[in-house]
C-alpha cells in the first residue's frame, strides 16, 4: 500500500504503520489551524476559483464536480480532526485557559458531518478517497491553489498560510 493512508472501515480509526507519521502530521497542523479556519479558506479558493475562470476543466459539469469536491474536502478535514481531536482535547486542558478552550470547541465543531460519522469519521475517510482518485485530488488541489496565489482582483485574499 506504501505511503497511502488506510482508514481502517470498521472502527474509523487510521490503521498503525505508516500512517503514524501521517496521524502526527494532523495533530500538528490541527494544533496550528481550527476547523473553521479550513472552511474559510477552502470556501475563499472556492470563489475565486469560480470568479477567476482559472480552473483547468471550466464546462459546467466540471464546476459542479469542483464544488462537490471542496465540500467533501470540508468534510474529510473534519473527519480527520475527529480521529485525532479526543487526545488533542485532553493536551489542550493543559495549555488553554477554561475560557480558550470553550472558543476552541466552536471553532472545531464539525459542521458537514453526521453523528454516524462523527462516530466513525473511516467512512468519510473512505467516501472521499472512492469518489476522488488521488490523482484527480492532487491536479484539482494544485489547479485551486494556483488559482488563489496568481488571483489579483478586487476580493480579499490571505495568502500567509498557502
């Protein structure tokens, strides 16, 4: 399998091996960024993607797929901030005041999920990996991504975090 990562479908949980290092790399980037933080921006490249015209597959067919693609995006970022959260939670009782804590919890609300898949994030894990190929997932990433960096029109965009 190298280095894809497995969501093991029957518990939602990312099966050990190497996908250890992939679990560590979302403790850190969820211990940077809030769940609404992503869906501010993917929201954000969503727009100018859609205002730019930039998109490589620009018929109406492709946009949809686009649009459909960001929010599954939305919901798998959500889904792995589920696997990861409950140990992430008991860290942040250590560092954050009782007052921080309570903004944190809004702000990583998931919002897309259902609670069956609050319970078992796997399944979105393995919705989206079945829907969007990896390949597919990559060029559409990259086509949003230069999308944003190359935008200059009249809408707002922070670019610190690309």
């Amino acid at each position: 399998m190298g280095n894809k990562l497995n969501p093991d479908r029957s518990s939602g949980a990312l099966k050990e091996g190497k996908s250890k290092r992939y679990k560590h790399a979302l403790k850190q980037i969820f211990d940077i960024f809030q769940l609404a933080d992503f869906r501010e921006h993917l929201e954000q490249w969503k727009n100018i993607n859609l205002i730019t015209g930039q998109f490589v597959n620009s018929d109406c067919h492709e946009r949809e797929r686009l649009l459909l693609f960001i929010k599954e995006l939305i919901r798998l970022a959500e889904a792995f901030h589920q696997q990861i959260s409950k140990k992430q939670v008991r860290n942040a009782k250590k560092k954050y005041t009782r007052q921080a804590l309570k903004v944190l919890t809004v702000y990583n609300q998931p919002v897309w999920l259902t609670q069956k898949e609050i319970k078992n994030p796997g399944l979105v894990i393995s919705r989206f990996t079945y829907n969007f190929p990896k390949r597919y997932a990559r060029r559409t990433l990259m086509d949003m991504l230069d999308a944003v960096v190359s935008y200059e029109g009249p809408q707002p965009v922070y670019k610190r975090t690309l």
